[in-house]
C-alpha cells in the first residue's frame, strides 16, 4: 500500500487526537509594579529622613524662654510666624491696652554697629509692632513700629491708626523716627555688596528726616513706661529661637502624616 492511500485511510483517526496544551506564558513583572516599587523606596527613603530630623531637633531643643516681662501675657499662635502680647496700662486719662506683634527673626545686621566683620554672630532683627489704644476711644489706636535686637528695642515710626473704618492705600506714617549710622553709612540687611549699601544709603539719606530728639525721647519715655523697652527685646528673642525650634518639628511632623497617607 502505497503512503498516499495510508494517509488516506488513517485521517480521519488522525482528527480525533487531542492536540498538546500550549505552555502557560513566562510571567513577568509589568511596568506598573515596578513603579510602584521604585515609589514606595522613595517613600521609605524619604520618611526616614523626615524622622531622623524630627529625633535630631527634639535632642536638640533650646532652653525654654523666661516668662514673659510682668503683666504681658503671651498669645503663641501655633502654625504661624509670629506671636502676640498684651497687657492692660493703667493711665491718668483712663486704662489702656498695649498689643504687642512680633515676627519670627526675618533679618541680621554685622555683629559691630561699625560693620566691621569680627567673625562673631551678626545681630539677629525681629520686627515689632506695637498698638497702644484707650477704651474711652475704641476708634483711634497709636501705632509703633520697633525693630527688636537681642539687647535693645529701638523704634522707627510712630502714627495713629483708625479702627473699624476703611484703611487708606497709602496712609501717611510720619518721618522716620531714627537715622541709624555705622561709621560713615546707614545700617542696611544682609545680603548686600559695597555697592549696594551705597546705593540705599544714599536713596535713604534724600528719602529720609528724622524727628528732632527731643520728640524722639518724649516718645521712648511713653513706650518705657508701657514695658516696651531692651529687656521685652532681649524676651523676644528669647522666645522666638524656642518658637521656631518648636515651629520647624511642627512643620515636619505634618509632611510626614502626608507622606504617609
């Protein structure tokens, strides 16, 4: 018999065998979980960092602050950058309240008034607000704006201020209180060059005149008399180190809840 006719006689046996099962297909890994992996190394990696910074600022805490100077009381404000003090001041024409405004440290100045660099920690600058207003005229309030250095308080306008009503866009403020002079030139922030410093100082010089002193003393003796003076400064920088320690882990502990989440 010939192969042809074999074939022939065996094809339709040859329909009915079962055909092989075909090998499951190689898995491997997809494009998603390899990114999800990668993210959550990042993650692990980033909350470690995130943690050891909290562990190394809460070893690392400043002293507490002294109470504040009698009878101010503090209003912390937790989350933000400045903090509040009042108190009540019994004057001749009727009882007072003294609010006090500082920020957080926002600048430094040469440890020297001279400018010269020393090598030593420049003078830490926090800016204060001060509001003195009477009960007997809620609607008026005296303002002062202060720059607070580690041993002194010193005062750089003084205007008043009306409540309640609508504020001017371009209220007049009165003449500087103070010129500050370093040797040969007025106190300017860092960071600026040589000739940066000259230039403000000479756009300070035609922008700026000062009150006569005897105004000048008149106006220290009124704030003195209200507790604001060197020793409230030397307070609030005090409490502004432990305020910002205490700001900085606040803030980290809030970055790690939401990388965790």
């Amino acid at each position: 018999m010939s192969l042809a006719r074999r074939v022939l006689c065996l094809r339709p046996h040859l329909c009915t065998l079962p055909l092989p099962s075909p090998s499951p297909p190689r898995l491997l890994p997809s494009r998603t979980y390899i990114s999800d992996m990668r993210r959550s190394a990042f993650i692990d990696r980033l909350l470690r960092s995130v943690r050891s910074e909290i562990s190394f600022l809460d070893n690392s805490a400043p002293p507490p602050p002294p109470p504040p100077p009698a009878p101010f009381a503090v209003e912390d404000r937790p989350g933000e950058q400045w903090a509040r003090l009042r108190r009540a001041f019994p004057a001749p024409e009727g009882e007072e309240e003294v609010r006090v405004d500082a920020t957080l440290v926002d600048g430094a100045l040469p440890p020297t008034r001279s400018g010269a660099d020393t090598g030593g920690p420049p003078r830490l600058h926090i800016s204060v607000k001060v509001e003195v207003s009477k009960a007997a005229r809620p609607g008026v309030a005296l303002n002062f704006e202060c720059s607070a250095w580690p041993d002194e308080m010193e005062l750089q306008r003084v205007f008043s201020v009306r409540r309640g009503g609508p504020v001017p866009a371009r209220q007049y403020v009165g003449r500087q209180f103070r010129c500050f002079i370093i040797g040969n030139m007025k106190q300017t922030f860092y960071p600026l060059s040589y000739v940066e410093r000259i230039l403000m100082i000479n756009l300070l010089i035609l922008m700026s005149s000062e009150l006569d002193e005897e105004m000048q003393s008149a106006v220290r003796d009124y704030l003195e008399q209200r507790g604001v003076n060197d020793d409230l400064a030397a307070f609030l920088h005090a409490y502004m180190e432990n305020k910002e320690h205490t700001e900085l882990i606040r803030w980290l502990k809030n970055v790690e809840y939401h990388i965790k989440k």
